[in-house]
C-alpha cells in the first residue's frame, strides 16, 4: 500500500508540472468558490459556519464523479462508508462511532428529508445542487438519529430560465449510465417545472465460482419532477416527487476460514466443534479473488426470487416558505413509500459433501442429505416494505439582527412489515427456518429551537435544543419452522411497547478575531433511540434495549488566506459516550447442540478523541488543490460481554473484555489529496484535469482486535473537454492501481444460527475506466 501511496503522489506531482506548463490564461481573480450551506437550518457561508461540515457544490459533484455515498465518504474527512452486508445494511461511520446492529448513528437526508433505515441510504446521486456533511451530534435541529452526524443532499430546484442537461457514460465491467434534467417556466416569474431521469448499470466486477453468474451486478433507474411555485414575492411552494428502482446482485462476499486460536470450549458448548480447532482468524484479511463461492440462481424452491436485493421506492414532498418580514414561516411534509426484497447466498461457501461443509461435526437429526454437489447450505430472504410521513413546522427571525431564533415542532411515524425466512436443502421439507413475520412502528414528536446572540460585533453565542417523545410498537407472529421447538420464547406471538423520551441540548460560542478567521467552540449532546431485537430464540429479556447517549466536545478554527485564494478549516473533538448498543451473545440450543445468537445489548462505553484538517488553494489561476485528513482514536472504555460468561467459564476462560480495544471500522488515519487544472486551449476550448488520492489506515472488523482490514490506497485519474456550445468529454479512470484490499467484513453468522467465528469478507471493486459526454446549456 506504501508503494501505491508513493507511486500516487509521484503521478500528482508529474501531473501539476505539466498543468503548470500550460498556455498563458485570461486574467481572473484568483478565488475559491463560495458554497453556501444550509446545516443550521439557515443560509451561511461554509467559512461562517461554526462547525465542522464538508460540503460539495454542483461543480464538485461532476467534477469528482460523486455518484454515491462511498464517493462522498473518500474525499470527506472523519466521514467511513462500511456496506456491512451490501446495499441493504449501509453504515455511514462519522468520526469513529460506529454500529452495527440498530438503526443507524448517522442521519441521511434529501432535501432536509429524513431518509429511514439503512437501505435507504445508499441511493444513486443525480441532480443535485449540494451535499453537507455535518460532523458531530446534530440532535438538536434534526433529531431522527442524528447520533453522530448529519448527511444533507440539496437537489436542484426549478429555475424561472430554460435550462437544461444531459449525460451518457459507458464504460468498463458493462457501465453504462445516463441522466437527463430539464427546466424552465411554464408561467412567466410564477411557476417553474424540472423533470429528470438517470438509468445507471454495471455488470459487477466479481463471479460465482459455482455458476459464474454476476454477483455484484447494479442496475438503478429514476425518475423525478418537481414545481417550484411563487404566486406572490412573499410564497413559494415546492412540490417534488421521485421514483427510483434498484436491482442489485448481493454482495462480492466469501467467508476467510479460521486461522488461529484454538477452541477450548467443549464440544457440547460450541455448536459441535471440537476443541482444538481453529477458533477464529487472526490478522490481516486477504484480497478476493474475482471468482467467489456464491450462488446467483434459484436452487431451492421455485417461487424465490432471483439472488441480490431488489427494491422500488417513492418519495413525495411539499416545502412552503411565507416571507412576513418579521419572520419566515416554513412547512416541509414528506411521505415516503419504499418495496424492498433481498435474497442472497446464506452461508458463502462451496459445500461439496453431504455433511461437515464446514466442520459442523455431527448433523442435526432433522437433516437430510444434499440433493447436489456444489450448492449452497442455506439461502436467507426477506421481504419488506416500509412508510413514512414526516411533518415540520418552524418559524425563523431574519438573518440580519442583534438576536437570530429559530422555533418549530416536528412529527413523524413509520411502518415496517417485514418476512424473513432461511432455506436449506439439507432440510426436512419444509426446508425452513421460520423467521417471523414482524411490524414495527414508531411515532415521534418533537419540539426545537435555536437562539444565536451577537454579543459584541466579535463574538456570538448560540443556544439549541430539543424535547423528543417517541412511542415504538413491535408485533411478530412465527412462520413456518423447522427444528426448533415451537415452546422458543422467540416463536410466540409477540407484542411489545416501549417509549422514549430525551432532551438535546447543544451550546456554541464562536469569536471572529479577523475578517478572515473564526474560532468556535460547541458542546453537544446526542441520543438514539432503543428499539427491538427480532429473530429466532431471543431471550424474553433481550426482547428489547435501550437508548445510547453521547456527550461530544469540539473546537475549532476556519481561516481564509491570500484574499480568498486559500481555505483551512481546523477541528478538534472529544466524545463520551454512553449506553453504547453493540453486539452480545446469547447462548441457545438447537436440536440438542449449543451454539451463539446475536443480539443488541447495552453494555459498550467509549471514549473517541480526533483532528480534522479541511484545506483547499487556489495554486495559480490554472491549479487548485485540496487536502483533507482525520486522526481519529476511537477506544472502548467499558466493554464486558457477560451474555457468554457461563460458556466460557465451563472452558476455563475468563469473560470477554474489550475495555481499551479500538472499536471496529474505524481507521485511525485517513488523508485524501486533490490536484484539479483548468486551462484553455484555444478560444472556445478548455482542458481540464483532475487527480484524487485517498489514503485510509487499517481498521479492526470486531471489538476484539483480532482481525482486521489492511491500509487501503486508491487513486483517481480524469480528464477532459469542455466547448464553448455547453458540450463536455471526459476520460476517467477509478482505482487506477487496482487496489482490492477488501472493502468491509464482518464475524461470519449464518441464516440457520450455527456459530462459526469467521470473517465474511467483502470484496473492493478494482479498477474501472470510462468516458462520458455532456451537453448542458
């Protein structure tokens, strides 16, 4: 990875030399670009903001080729992207808190439009005007999980002007993507319409070993359209509605086999596995080969659908704005509908023999032989569909003035209906393990308000803060069962109720001690909700856990240099945090033979310490360059899993203790560089070339430090045309030295709950190439 690193920076360098060589240019003024950011639930400068936030403007967007929430992720500091089990399971990581189970600790919005769970939030970027990436608790003002930070996608309003965009790329892996958007009034200064469409496909870049179908397939199209409507100076309504539909082969994942540390639990204890055998894996996980053992056809039953994860999603939105001078009044409601079913491979590996695929020992008594070689022992399924409606109403002082406030009320609730179900041929008809089909609500209130004090011309001081009360329902009854005795706690229907209720406050104090540089300091503090531990033989008392806290200190310092040639933002920041919902284990039986279920607990507290440097400059009027990297030392403070202390000690060993243990996918370094020119070639004709490198250190998969994802050096190339008439042609080429050092993993469980502590390993995509064409005007 060093070499990849030095052989990155080397090309950047070789790069800037030939910009700099290029034809004389006009005379400009030397200036970064504004961006105007909107995290505080009012319009400022980025450079006025008194917090950490990275944001892109439009231009940044294309240029870039920011598709995606992983693209976001490599040139944001403090900001990892970990697709635990594909796009299903997207776990944004800010500034070292990260989760597994639960819902997540980073809050993704559209249009400042809560988006709900994780397999909304790894959607397919286009047309749009902004992304913020607002660090830190964000409670306070957004509430909704929020834990950890915030992540805004502004899209692109209608304009009162005919304007208008369209795009092709192809390329590599069979990449094929378009998207076209176009607006302009239909009454004159009163409403304005903007339609758009994207369709986005690639075959994947990984094969079945078994079938050599695809595996890691994409195929998204959308649609979307939206008024804009101002019937007088003072009102403007907006109205947008989007349609998107994915399909997507599951995930490039196999399972690495355990390495080291051997088993001393006995046989009974430990789901049959004799002691001595290899418990775990240890060190650095290997690259995927492009060929993985996974099934991508329809082999157990019929009526299943093809493998991957497949969903259709609608959203639907109405933002009013009326202008009283005194004030501003804003509505924004939101109703969101989304259809989603996955079915992937269970278990991730080739099993060739009637039994002991993988060291199970002795079989079940309900099993039966498998009827082919070459199959899959298990296949997990789910089919969900999940609703949402959100309400906010706030009233807002203008921008100007001694004293600048902000007051509103916020409604939400969801519906989740969801069927799981795993299949084996090694199974009795019915082949199946019944996971149940269960419903979730939640309904949430919430009260906010924001109050910022100039106290001198210098120095201001702001107070925010919100009163949540959130109600949650969870009803499951079982499906069809097998091997399981139906007197399980976790087989019965189920009817559970808990409530919440928390206050967010957060304190900022920021000093402007020149025109051009601002110090601030703010005190936040975050929570997320509890909620409920589903599946098979789940213990009644586990049925539920409760809400994580976190108090999250950060200083820090925006400067602009050289007359606006140079940005650099600063940032220091300390988080304690409490209740931490993490992974325990639950010891249960299964036909007779002991073995581990996961749930949430919670037992975690941890304490994270980090740097964030944002830098940017504008080298010579043909150069820019940006910097960005974090520190981050993220440590549990308090970590004793007690679930497994009775299995353990009938081995001998002690309770699992993970106190000073770095918590998972959090890399303690991580640096991105950007090199971009803009010059011209003639009158009407202008190059322009851009280079990204980005560097991320190991990171851990599991609390016990075991296992872990090596450094990770990937480089971006692109270059291109632009002409007078609005027509662009660009050349790309991503991950330009082919790095596949994995791109997330995790302790290997699979659908019919045997425990097998091995990792399941995803793979990265290697390198990809392409052109695209763009006509705007």
């Amino acid at each position: 990875m060093k070499n990849q690193l030095l052989r990155s920076s080397f090309l950047v360098a070789g790069f800037a030399l030939a910009s700099g060589s290029a034809l004389a240019q006009t005379a400009e003024p030397l200036l970064l670009e504004e961006i105007i950011v909107t995290a505080r639930k009012r319009a400022e400068s980025l450079q006025e903001a008194p917090q950490a936030i990275t944001a892109f403007s439009a231009a940044e967007i294309t240029e870039a080729r920011i598709t995606s929430i992983d693209d976001v992720a490599k040139l944001t500091p403090g900001l990892n992207y970990a697709p635990l089990f594909g796009p299903a399971a997207a776990t944004p990581i800010i500034r070292g808190s990260t989760q597994t189970f639960g819902a997540p600790n980073v809050g993704v919005f559209i249009d400042g439009i809560y988006l709900t769970g994780k397999a909304a939030m790894d959607i397919a970027l286009s047309d749009l005007e902004r992304i913020e990436v607002i660090k830190g608790p964000q409670s306070a003002l957004y509430g909704r999980n929020t834990f950890a930070g915030a992540i805004n996608y502004i899209t692109k309003a209608p304009q009162m002007t005919l304007g208008g965009e369209a795009e092709l790329t192809v390329g590599s892996h069979g990449m094929l993507e378009g998207r076209a958007s176009i607006t302009g009034p239909v009454i004159a200064d009163k409403l304005a319409l903007r339609l758009g469409v994207s369709h986005k496909e690639f075959d994947g870049y990984y094969r079945s070993s078994i079938d050599n179908g695809r595996i890691d397939f994409e195929k998204t199209q959308g649609v979307a359209a939206d008024a804009l409507f101002t019937p007088t100076d003072a009102l403007s309504a907006r109205l947008r509605f989007s349609y998107a539909k994915d399909d997507s082969g599951q995930p490039a994942s196999a399972v690495v086999r355990a390495n080291g540390i051997a088993r001393t639990v006995p046989v009974a204890l430990n789901g049959g596995i004799p002691v001595g055998s290899p418990q775990t894996y240890v060190g650095q996980l290997p690259e995927m080969g492009k060929y993985l053992p996974v099934n991508t056809q329809r082999r157990i039953a019929a009526e299943l659908a093809d493998y991957g994860n497949r969903q259709e999603t609608y959203r639907t939105s109405l933002a009013l704005d009326y202008d009283l001078e005194a004030m501003t009044l804003t509505s924004v409601t939101a109703y969101n509908k989304r259809d989603n079913e996955y079915q992937i491979d269970g278990d991730n590996t080739v099993c060739e023999d009637t039994l002991g695929c993988r060291n199970f020992g002795p079989p079940l008594p309900t099993f039966r032989p498998i009827a082919f070689r070459q199959s899959q022992f298990a296949t997990s399924s789910e089919v969900n569909t999940t609703k949402d409606f959100s309400q906010e109403l706030r009233m807002s002082s203008p921008d100007e003035g001694q004293i600048r406030w902000i007051v509103g009320g916020f409604y939400y609730w969801s519906k989740v209906s969801a069927v799981q179900r795993s299949l084996s041929p090694m199974l009795p008809n019915p082949p199946a393990f019944g996971y149940p089909l269960a419903r979730l609500g939640t309904e949430a209130k919430s009260l906010f308000a924001s109050v910022a004090y100039d106290v001198t011309d210098d120095l201001t001081v702001t107070a925010e803060a919100r009163q949540e009360w959130e109600d949650q329902t969870y009803k499951q009854r079982p499906t069809v069962t097998a091997g399981v005795a139906a007197t399980d706690a976790s087989l019965r229907n189920i009817n559970l109720k808990q409530d919440f209720k928390f206050f967010t406050p957060r304190f900022i104090v920021d000093y402007t001690i020149s025109d051009d540089i601002m110090a601030y300091a703010n005190v936040a503090k975050g929570t997320k909700t509890g909620g409920f531990n589903t599946g098979l033989r789940v213990l009644e008392s586990q049925f539920t856990y409760q809400e994580e806290s976190s108090w999250n200190y950060e200083a820090g310092i925006k400067a602009t240099w050289l007359g606006g040639r140079a940005t650099t933002n600063l940032a220091y920041f300390h988080t304690d945090w409490k209740d931490q919902q993490v992974a325990c284990q639950n010891p249960v039986s299964v036909g007779g033979t002991s073995t581990q279920r996961t749930y949430t607990c919670n037992v975690g507290q941890a304490v994270i310490d980090g740097i964030e440097v944002d830098a940017q400059m504008r080298l010579t009027d043909v150069l820019t360059a940006s910097l960005g990297y974090s520190w981050t030392d993220a440590a549990y403070e308090k970590f004793v899993d007690d679930s497994l202390t009775a299995t353990l000690a009938a081995g001998g060993l002690p309770p699992m203790n993970f106190v000073g243990k770095s918590l998972p996918y959090v890399p303690k370094n991580k640096l991105f560089a950007s090199l971009r020119a803009d010059f011209n070639l003639s009158a009407d004709i202008e190059m322009f070339m851009r280079a990204d490198v980005n560097y991320q250190s190991k990171s851990y998969i599991r609390a016990d430090n075991l296992a872990y994802i090596g450094d990770k050096t990937v480089a971006d190339f692109r270059a291109g045309l632009r002409f007078e008439n609005g027509v662009s042609v660009t050349a790309f080429v991503e991950n330009a030295f082919d790095d596949r050092t994995p791109l997330t993993a995790v302790r290997f469980f699979d659908s019919v709950n045997f425990s097998i502590p091995t990792p399941l390993v995803t793979g990265a995509v290697g390198r990809k190439a392409g052109v695209t064409l763009n006509y705007s005007f």
